[in-house]
C-alpha cells in the first residue's frame, strides 16, 4: 500500500460532501457524513484516487 502525500490530501476533496479525506489503507474516508450518515469510501488504485461512488464504476 503506497500512501499518498500529505500536500496531495489537503488538496482533494470529495466530490459529495465536499469534505477533506483521509488515508486508510487502500480507501479514502471523507470528514463528514454522507447523505446516508456514514462517512463515504474511496478506492486507491495503483496509486490513484477513485472519486467515484461504487455504483458509479464499470465492473
């Protein structure tokens, strides 16, 4: 798991709530809750940002 730098982090923003995100694993967290309560969740993959809901991904 590659993790990304911090100056990159405080520059991306979710593109739902419009929150900050941090690192977890291979997952972005927002800050804030989400339209259903719950923080969203965001793939890394190879080393780049999903911001993109799961639904919103091709299989």
């Amino acid at each position: 798991m590659a993790r990304m730098s911090d100056e990159l982090l405080s520059v991306l923003r979710c593109p739902v709530t419009g929150s900050t995100l941090v690192q977890e694993g291979n997952e972005l967290r927002t800050t804030a809750p989400g339209p259903d309560g719950v923080p969203l969740r965001y793939a890394i993959d190879g080393g780049i940002a999903l911001l993109l809901r799961p639904e919103q991904l091709a299989p």
